[in-house]
C-alpha cells in the first residue's frame, strides 16, 4: 500500500498521455510515467520518492506491441519480461530477460519499466543495446526515433515529460550468434553480480554487461580488444578490465576483486566457445 495520497490517470494514446504530463506540469505538481509499477510501488512504500501523480501508460497500443514485420522487430514499452522470454523472435533478448528476479516479477516487469528504472542494473538493456536498437520516444514536444547508442549513458537521457514508446531491433540482428552468462550469490532472484550478453556480428564480438559497474553498459574500446585475435583469451580478458567504463561494484553481494575475476572468467569461457577453441 501506498502511504500517501495521489493521482491516478490511464490515458488510452500517446497525445493523451504527454498531454496529461504538461497538464499536471503547469499546475505545479511532480507526475510520473507508469508501467509496471513493480519499482514505482516499491520507492513510494519506502518514501524513496513522492509523485502526486501517475500516469500508466499500459493503455496505450504502441506500447503492447510485440511484432516481427519486414525487416525489423517492434518491441512496445509494456512488454512484459516474462514474455520477451516466451518469444522466439529475438533469442538473445528472452534469454536474458528470463533471468531477472523470478516468474512473479516478471510478469509485472515491462521491458520499459526495467530499462528507464533507477536500480543500477536495468538487465533487460543488454541485448538491445548491440543490436543497432532504435528508440521511439514520445513527450510534449512530439514523437522522435534515436538510436538507443546515442540515447542511453548510464540511463536513458529522456527530456522532462518524455516516455519510451517502443524499440526497434533490425531483423539482421536478431539471430546472430549469441551467448550470455548470468553470475548471482545465491540464486536467480538475487541481483547479478556481472550478468554479460554477448552477440558476434559479422565474425565480430559485441559485448554488454550489467551488475559490474553501477549501470550497464557496452563498450567499443572492449570490444575492439575482445576481437584482437592474436591475443589470447585470458590476455584479452584482462586487457578488457582494465578499460571500464567505472568503478567495479563492491557491496554485500560481492566485493569489487570477486566480481571482476568473475567477469574475466566469463570472457575467457565466452571467447573459447564462440571462437570454437573448446
């Protein structure tokens, strides 16, 4: 239960939803964009944040879309993660999805409630972001399309009163070679201590990570190395660590050393199994 009063809208399109956000703006109060809600509920229980006003965006058709056409794969906002898992369009993504906390979050946990949320680790961003993944963005000053490369830094950079209407993954994408490995303390509800997916285009790795640092991320400087063949694995692997893009997580799930030497294992595993070498 929420410990305080608010406001409750569920606007039925993209016009009424960012038109509702200025509204509720101009008159001076602190609206927020709904989804899921498993977050939200969570940080008002715990009076982490405290909008007057929510605005759930499930309504909306663009967002509930989940379809393959010609050549690209739309992905609504309000797909939930247990069902990116059951999809088969996209491997790489319901692997990894179907990994996040357990069945009964995700059922509730949409893709873009994961992804725009405040927790560092946004998991359900991985495959997405090395896969030429667009986004479409919906606010006050209208529609856009961005490609996610250029949107996401640390966290989406949405301006005030915009919300992520779907994303758009190329159909030469999604049925590359890929290969993910999740690493937790005790189990699959825990939060990971590295989770990394990895898709090898065109011969190529690509690779992102969540849970090694305070957000995730996908970096072509570790990318680059992670090709560098004439390398050997573990000399990569440990090429790559020293080239993040922050510090490395150290709290009660894992300190610092124990993650990092998790994630360079995992490389050097990944890099045998999709170069062939074991």
């Amino acid at each position: 239960m929420i410990p305080f009063d608010l406001e409750f809208y569920v606007p039925e399109n993209i016009e009424e939803a960012s038109g509702l956000f200025a509204k509720l703006a101009d008159e001076g109060k602190e609206p927020l964009y709904y989804a899921g809600g498993t977050e939200i509920i969570t940080f008002t229980r715990q009076q982490i944040i405290k909008p007057d006003s929510l605005i759930d965006l499930k309504k909306i058709p663009e967002t509930t879309t989940l379809k393959l056409e010609g050549e690209k794969l739309t992905i609504g906002s309000n797909i939930t993660l247990t069902t990116l898992q059951g999809q088969e369009y996209f491997p790489l993504l319901a692997l990894t999805a179907g990994v996040i906390a357990d069945r009964t979050v995700r059922n509730r946990l949409t893709l873009g409630g994961n992804i725009c949320g405040k927790l560092p680790y946004r998991e359900a961003i991985l495959a997405l972001l090395i896969a030429d993944t667009k986004t479409v963005l919906a606010g006050t000053e209208g529609m856009r399309t961005v490609p996610l490369s250029e949107l996401f830094e640390k966290r989406l950079k949405l301006k005030k009163g915009e919300f992520l209407v779907q994303l758009i993954v190329p159909g030469d994408q999604l049925k590359n070679k890929s290969w993910a490995k999740r690493r937790e303390k005790h189990g699959r509800v825990d939060y990971p201590l590295c989770h990394t997916a990895v898709m090898q285009k065109k011969g190529l790795i690509s690779a992102a990570v969540s849970g090694l640092c305070a957000f995730p991320f996908h970096s072509s400087q570790i990318d680059e190395v992670l090709n560098d063949t004439s390398l050997a694995p573990e000399k990569r692997a440990e090429k790559a660590s020293e080239l993040l893009p922050a510090a490395v997580r150290s709290d009660e799930l894992g300190s610092a050393d124990y993650r990092l030497e998790l994630w360079k294992k995992d490389l050097v595993t990944m890099l045998s199994e999709l170069e062939g070498a074991g």
